[in-house]
C-alpha cells in the first residue's frame, strides 16, 4: 500500500492505494463515483473516459498512481450548479438511450470542443466523427450524439 | 488484477537503476502494458514510470537537424508539435488509436514494444532514424528484430528517436477495421539528398520493412506514376481473416502511391 494524493472533481483526496489499483476502481470502488462507467475494461469503448489536467484519458487503462498530483475530473464534476452546455446538449438532441456510453461520450465530447477551440480548428461534423473514433455507443447510431456535440460547440 | 509495486522514479537515473531489477518493468503511457497485465501475458512484480521524467519528454532539433523526440513523449504531443516541421510524422501520429489512447500512448512504449502492426516503425525505417536509449544510439535498420522483438536489452530504456527530417512526406494507413491498427500502413519520405525511403508496417509477421524496390522507383521520379508495373511479392506477407498475403501485397502498392501523392 501506498499513499495517493490527487484532485478529484475539486476536492482534495488521499488514499491508502495499492500499485495495482485501477483508475476506473479509485473513481468507483473507492471515491464512489460510480458515473464513470466500464463497458469493455479493455480501452476499447471510451465509456470510462475522464479527463486528467483537462485532457480526456481511459479510467480503465491507468493505474490510479498514475494519476498521482493531477486534477481528474469525472461527469459528476462537470456541472456547476445547472447542466454543462455538453450535457444540456445531449437532453436537447437526444443525444442517448440507455445512456450507458453518455459519460464517456460527454467527457470526449467536452475535451474535442476545447482542443479544437485551442488549436482554431473547426470541429465540424467529420471531425466530431473521427474524434469519437474511441467510444462506442451500442444504442443510437451516433446521428444524435454527433448532433449535441456540435450543438455545445457553438455554445461552450 | 495481481499485486504489483508502482514506481515513480524522480530522474532518468533513478529510473534505469530501479530496472536493473529483474523483476521490474518500464511503463510508459500503459496503453498496451495495462491490458498486457491485465491478461496476465506479463507479470513483472515493479512497474517502473516513465511518464513523468521531464528528461525524455519533448521535442528539439540537434544541430544536424534532426528532429529528436524523447521517449515518453506521448502519440497527441507529436501530433502538435511536429506539425510544422516534420508534418508526415504528425500525421501519423494523429491516426493513432484514438484521443484518449494519443494523450496517454508514447512514442518510446510504441517502439519498446514494436508490434508488428504498429505505426512509428515505417516512419522509423523509411526515415533511417536513430532510436537512442540511456546506454547507446541504435541505427534503425538494426533496432526492429521482428514481431514483438527489439535490440533492446532488459532494462533498456528508450530515452529518444532522432528523425532526419525529408523534404517531404507522408503515412498512409489502411485501418484493419476493428482495431483500427494498420493491416498495411506505409511511410514514404523523400530525404534532403534526394533518396526515398519506403516504410511498410502491418503486412508482414516480422513488423515493419523497406521496400527497396518502390525506393529506388520513387528516387528516379518522386511521382505515384514511378510506381507503375511494381508490385510487392506476396511471399512472407501474413494471411489473416482480415487480408490474405496477395490483398496485403496489393494493398502496400496502393497505400505507397497514395503516400506519394499526399506527400507535402
Ligand atoms: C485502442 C487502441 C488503439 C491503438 N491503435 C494504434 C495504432 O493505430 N497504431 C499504433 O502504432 N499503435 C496503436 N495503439 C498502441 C499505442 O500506440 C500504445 O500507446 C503503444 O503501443 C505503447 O505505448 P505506451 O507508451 O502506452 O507503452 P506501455 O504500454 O507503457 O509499454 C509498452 C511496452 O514498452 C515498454 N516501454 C514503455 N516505454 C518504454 C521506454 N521509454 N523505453 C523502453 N521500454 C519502454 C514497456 O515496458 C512495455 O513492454 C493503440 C492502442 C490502443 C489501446
Ligand atoms: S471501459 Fe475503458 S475503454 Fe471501455
Ligand atoms: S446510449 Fe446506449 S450505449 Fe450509447
């Protein structure tokens, strides 16, 4: 055991955490925040997608001490007191239906309008495409997700 | 997952000391070691990381002008930061994986690793770079030893790679559908002295080739149109259900013109 000091969702947390321990596990198992979600455990899908200092990484394929002295933020700490325009945007556009991806695909959602806003890119409709290359959604066939993505990015 | 130790080094040397240790392993951006772990196909009892050593993180230029990326530089920071001027990297770069994977996969655990599907070693070859570790430089050509095999010795770590940058270039991928890896990818550079370089990953079980043939084609006339009536032998190419040897050969012609096309 050793101790892990990090920034979660603003606050402050150290834990007595063993190397082995995932990110994914911290978040769940002990931090209780269970809104990131493990759909495949094998970096595959993008539902336990998590920023670290602001850009989007996979909870599931990091070990929480990797994450030693950053800030993470998971979708409980994506909302300040009303709806991130991203998740606004998803409600507005039914954005999901069983919503299991919706965490991960918000929390790439929100890094893709801040990187493209960075570099002066232009997110449009291809590029939300290709940049979701890492999450899937078994439900929607992605028409109403691309859509709220570019929606928040005129808003965000 | 089993009990191991996470080590978080504080300097390049402190680093290659912890993994003199038998039992200890490098960790880099984790995106193939994690799920190697996981599965228990490696089970080291130390994991050593690399990713915070500010000594091998970055990008510069030597006075050759080489391009000299550090080991734990990360697929997304290449993607940025050699964009001007070495834009055939970048955008190789920029198809790896996905976002998420780019932030956390680094250029030293792509090569450590040398999947035979894997990305940097066509641009690695075509390029003739050099793959620097803490003990000595090992010249492209000598570094990838075949699937999943490198010159590296236990414990070595990957602390650079030093490009010389073409005149022009450009990586294409053809995306083996499911995992997005390249069932061929091919890097094409046209070097300052007018040589070309041809780099193949994904169509052969020893990783990533040259095509000497397409070389030496392309240095007469750097046009797709060189390539006429050259075509990759299928002998040694892999035969999977995605692509047998005879659609790889073929694809490797293909994704070569296309290369040079886009070459800028
Ligand atoms: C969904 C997904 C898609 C991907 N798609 C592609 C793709 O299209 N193309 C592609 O090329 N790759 C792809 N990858 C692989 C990705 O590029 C990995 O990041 C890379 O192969 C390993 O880099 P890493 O830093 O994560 O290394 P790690 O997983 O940390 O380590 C891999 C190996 O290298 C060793 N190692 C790590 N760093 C060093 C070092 N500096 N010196 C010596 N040894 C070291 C480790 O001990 C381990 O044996 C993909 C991965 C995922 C998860
Ligand atoms: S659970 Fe992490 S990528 Fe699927
Ligand atoms: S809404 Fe069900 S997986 Fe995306």
């Amino acid at each position: 055991m050793t101790d892990l000091t990090l920034t979660v969702n603003g606050k402050r947390v150290t834990r007595d955490v063993p190397g082995e321990t995932l990110l994914s596990e911290l978040l769940r198992e002990t931090l209780r925040l269970t809104g990131t979600h493990v759909g495949c455990d094998t970096s595959q899908c993008g539902a336990c997608a998590v920023h670290m200092d602001g850009k989007v990484v996979k909870a599931c394929t990091m070990l929480a001490h990797q994450a030693a002295g950053t800030e993470i933020t998971t979708i409980e700490g994506l909302a300040n007191g009303e709806l991130h325009p991203m998740q606004k945007a998803f409600n507005d556009n039914h954005g999901l239906q069983c919503g299991f991806c919706t965490p991960g695909m918000i929390m790439a959602g929100v890094d893709m309008v801040q990187r493209y806003k960075a570099e002066g890119k232009t997110l449009d409709e291809a590029a939300i495409r290709h940049e979701l290359e890492g999450n899937l959604c078994r439900c929607t066939g992605y028409h109403n997700i691309v859509k709220s993505i570019q929606q928040a990015a005129t808003e965000m | 997952m089993y009990d191991f130790d996470f080590v978080t080094p504080a300097s390049l040397a402190e680093a290659a000391a912890a993994l003199e240790d038998p039992e200890a392993m490098a960790l880099g951006g984790g995106q193939t070691l994690i799920p190697t772990l996981r599965a228990r196909l490696a089970m080291p009892s130390k994991l050593v990381s690399l990713a915070g050593l500010a000594e091998i993180r970055g990008i510069c230029e030597d006075d050759d002008g080489r391009l000299c990326i550090g080991g734990a530089t990360t697929h997304g920071a290449i993607a940025r930061d050699a964009a001007e001027r070495f834009s055939g990297l970048a955008g190789l770069a920029q198809r790896i994986g996905d976002p998420a994977v780019r932030n956390r996969g680094t250029l030293g655990g792509s090569v450590a690793n040398n999947d035979p599907a894997a990305c940097y070693p066509a641009a690695i070859l075509a390029t003739g770079a050099t793959v620097v570790t803490h003990r000595r430089e090992i010249a492209a050509g000598d570094f990838f030893q075949g699937m999943f095999t490198t010159a590296l010795d236990e414990g070595e770590i990957v602390t650079e790679v030093r490009f010389p940058v073409p005149r022009r270039s450009a990586y294409q991928k053809f995306e083996q559908p499911a995992s997005r890896f390249a069932l061929v990818g091919v890097f094409v550079a046209e070097m300052a002295d007018g040589a070309v370089g041809v780099g193949v990953t994904g169509a052969a079980e020893e990783g990533g080739f040259r095509w000497e043939a397409a070389e030496a084609a392309l240095a007469a006339r750097f046009d797709p149109a060189a390539l006429e009536g050259l075509s990759h032998p299928a002998e040694g190419l892999i035969s999977d259900i995605h692509g047998d040897a005879a659609y790889r050969a073929h694809l490797i012609g293909v994704m070569t013109r296309r290369a040079v096309a886009a070459a800028a």
